[in-house]
C-alpha cells in the first residue's frame, strides 16, 4: 500500500549524490594524501558491505527478491554510512574543543535538506491521506532524522560550544606565559 515508492525528486537527488560521490572518490585518487590511509576496520567494512551485496545480487538474479528490494538495500547501507561517518568528526571536535576545519555551511545546508525531506514526506501523507507513506519510508525518514541531528550537534558546538577556536586560546596563553617570564626576569634584574 502505499503513494508511488519513489519519487522523481528522490531519484535525482541520488543520481546526483552518486556523482557528486565519484568526484570526491576521484580527488583522493589524485590528491596527495599526506600519508592517510583507511583504518582495517574502514577496509573490513567496506569489504564485508561489498560481499554482502555481491551476494544479494546473485540472489536478485536467481529471482529470489525483486529488483526494487535489492536496490532498497543500498539505502540500509546508506543509512548505516551515516550513523557512523560524522561520529569520528564529533569526538575530534569534542577533544580539540574546537571545530576550526570544519565548514559550517555544509552542515547548515544538510540541515536545511533533512528538514525539507521531512516537509516532502509530510506533505506527500497529507496529500494522499496515507500516513503510512510517512513512516513507510524507513530509509529516507531515518537519513533525514539523522542528518538532522548530527547536524544540530555540529552546529552546537560550532556557535555555543567552542565558538573560540582552539588556536587563539593557544596563543593567548602563550602571550600570558610570555609575559609572565618577562614580568619574572625583571623582578630577577631588579633584585641583583
């Protein structure tokens, strides 16, 4: 049951995270990395992820589920993607107390899609009078939730946490050291 389960505006939005996806891939294939590499643990997952779909796959060519199911499970993918991806960034943040090379703006941005994917399947409910479209959509009502509130934690701790970034606390107590020892070796010249 249930309005058309996807939308043109969900499709596009995809294709374009896709390619938006490859040319971030592409730049850190180009990009020096200064020596970063995937954890194990990034590579175990990936790997476990990518079996497990070629293994659905094979099962969606035996006609065992349908091709709209195995495509939905990309989306459960995403979905735990994204539980996971901003998480490292928030204890970074937490333990610099600072959030100085992180962009705010894509988080406001994200932001404001969360909010407007909702808007959309609240409007789609209202407007077919079936409500269960609004939560039927585990996936898509699970990313916004999500996007929203990582993003609600990065902008806390960007304009209400750690407003100052790290740096100028840095440098102003070497400042206040600095003028300490001076202010001591005065005292040492003036007592010899």
């Amino acid at each position: 049951h249930g309005v058309i389960n996807v939308q043109l505006s969900d499709f596009c939005f995809s294709f374009h995270a896709l390619i938006i996806t490859a040319l971030t891939i592409l730049q850190c294939l180009c990009y020096e990395r200064g020596g970063q590499r995937p954890s194990p643990l990034c590579l175990f997952i990936l790997a476990a992820v990518g079996c497990g779909m070629i293994m659905m796959l094979i099962v969606a060519t035996s006609c065992c589920i349908s091709w709209f199911q195995y495509v939905s499970i990309f989306s459960y993918v995403k979905l735990g993607v994204t539980l996971f991806k901003y998480s490292p960034q928030v204890y970074m943040n937490f333990k610099k107390k600072s959030t100085e090379a992180v962009s705010i703006y894509q988080f406001l941005l994200d932001l404001t899609g969360g909010a407007l994917s909702l808007i959309q399947m609240g409007l789609i409910a209202y407007n077919y009078d079936d409500w269960m479209t609004f939560l039927g959509d585990f996936t898509k009502f699970g990313l916004a939730v999500l996007s929203i509130l990582y993003d609600l934690i990065f902008i806390t701790q960007h304009y209400i946490l750690y407003r100052e970034p790290s740096y100028r606390h840095l440098k102003e107590d070497e400042e206040r050291r600095e003028s300490s020892v001076g202010l001591m070796q005065e005292e040492e010249d003036e007592d010899s």
